[in-house]
C-alpha cells in the first residue's frame, strides 16, 4: 500500500513539473511575440473621391427643403455654413447660387445640370435635399429614495426634452457634365434635457458631425489609424 502511494505521488509530481514546463514555454512565445512588435498610431492621408485639384471654383446652391423647423430657414444656413466652412479649409475660389430645384429627381439628372453654368467651366456644385426637424418629448424621471420626510409636495416625475434630427442628402456635381461625382445620406440626431434649446444651437451642433465626416472624406483628411512596427 506505501508503495502504491508514494508511485502516485511521484506520478503527480511529474504531471505538475511537466505542466508548468508547458505554461512557461506558452508564455515566453507571447512575450516574445508582443516584445517585437511597436504599436502606433499615426496620421493617414485618406484618398478622396474627387480630385480637387481639377476644379478652380465650387459653388453652393440652395438645398431642397423637405421639412424645416419653425421659424429656421434651414437652405440658407446650409448656404452660409458650407461657403465660410469651404472658404476656410480650401484655397479656391467659393460662391453662392440660387436655382430652382422641384424634386428629388433632379439630382440624378445630368441633362438638368448640364449648361446651368456655362460660364463657369472648371466648377462643381455642392447640393442637396434636406430635412430638419424637432419635437418635444416627454420621459420619466428615474426614481430617487428619499433619505428623510419632506413637507414640500414632490417634484413632478415627467420631465421634457427636445430632440432635433437633420437628414441631408448631399451631391456634388460637375458643371460641364452634369454628373454626380459624390453623393451620401446623411442623418444625425440630438436631444437636449433644455426645453427650450434653439434650432439654431442644435442645428451648428449637428453640423460638426456632418462636416467632420464629409470633409474628412471629400478634402482626403487625414485619420488616425493604428500599426504595428515589427522589429
């Protein structure tokens, strides 16, 4: 029965020493592995869909207007914005035009763009449909305990919040061919615990988000990417 016993104890013990061996060699392979590799993260030139350096001139025309909020004249702050922000970011030549656009369907058509400028023979057109819109809704309060009695009557639970949401779809044309050269949907969304927050605050709000993913993919900005540097 000794002998018996002091066979398993050593066949155990092997077993361990044996097994730790393995988890040892494992965890020297990874350390190795991670210790010849770098990560970094550095700035990539995105490729642009169009190239810019085709065209003199860009002119932003008015966008359609599917729905507006109240009292907020959505095409001409979109007029506004894209022309500062261009003008800012690009060193061409920035203007501003006015036509007439009676449907969705327009966009597509290369005959309707073709000659609408015919003076202007090395320009693009930045335009578009939108909508921007806002409601107000009305949430329950998550539920506080109260540490002691209050004599004061209790808050109401309904608290109201205002939700803006801006869809934009967005071309860019050539003038000479009437073709769209880019185009995308665009749809952003925010809400606000203010009641009373302005379409105006919410709509520059939106319009960060819009421009840091149009300009970062029309102007070819550059993005942080992360690689690896094997040693």
């Amino acid at each position: 029965m000794r002998k018996k016993k002091t066979k398993l104890k050593k066949t155990k013990r092997n077993s361990l020493v044996l097994l730790s061996g393995i988890l040892f060699l494992v965890s020297c392979f990874n350390s190795c592995q991670v210790g010849n590799q770098v990560r970094m993260r550095i700035e990539m030139p995105r490729k642009s869909p169009i190239n810019l350096e085709n065209y003199k001139e860009i002119i932003v025309t008015n966008f359609l207007v599917k729905e507006e909020a109240e009292n907020f004249d959505i095409s001409k702050e979109l007029d506004d914005y894209f022309v500062t922000e261009l003008e800012q970011n690009l060193d061409k030549k920035v203007s501003s035009q006015k036509i007439a656009i009676e449907n969705n369907g327009v966009f597509e058509n290369q005959d309707f763009w073709k000659g609408l400028f015919p003076d202007q023979k090395e320009a693009i057109l930045f335009t578009g449909s939108v909508e921007y819109t806002q409601e107000i809704r009305k949430a329950i309060k998550s539920a506080e305990k109260r540490r002691f009695e209050s004599p004061f009557p209790e808050e109401s639970r309904i608290e109201e919040r205002r939700f803006y949401s801006l869809s934009l779809q967005f071309f860019i044309i050539d003038t000479q061919s009437g073709e769209a050269l880019y185009k995308r949907a665009f749809k952003e969304n925010k809400s606000y615990q203010n009641p009373n927050q302005t379409a105006y605050f919410a709509f520059y709000d939106l319009m960060m988000t819009v421009k840091d993913k149009l300009f970062r993919q029309v102007l070819g900005e550059e993005q942080i990417q992360e690689r690896y540097l094997i040693k």
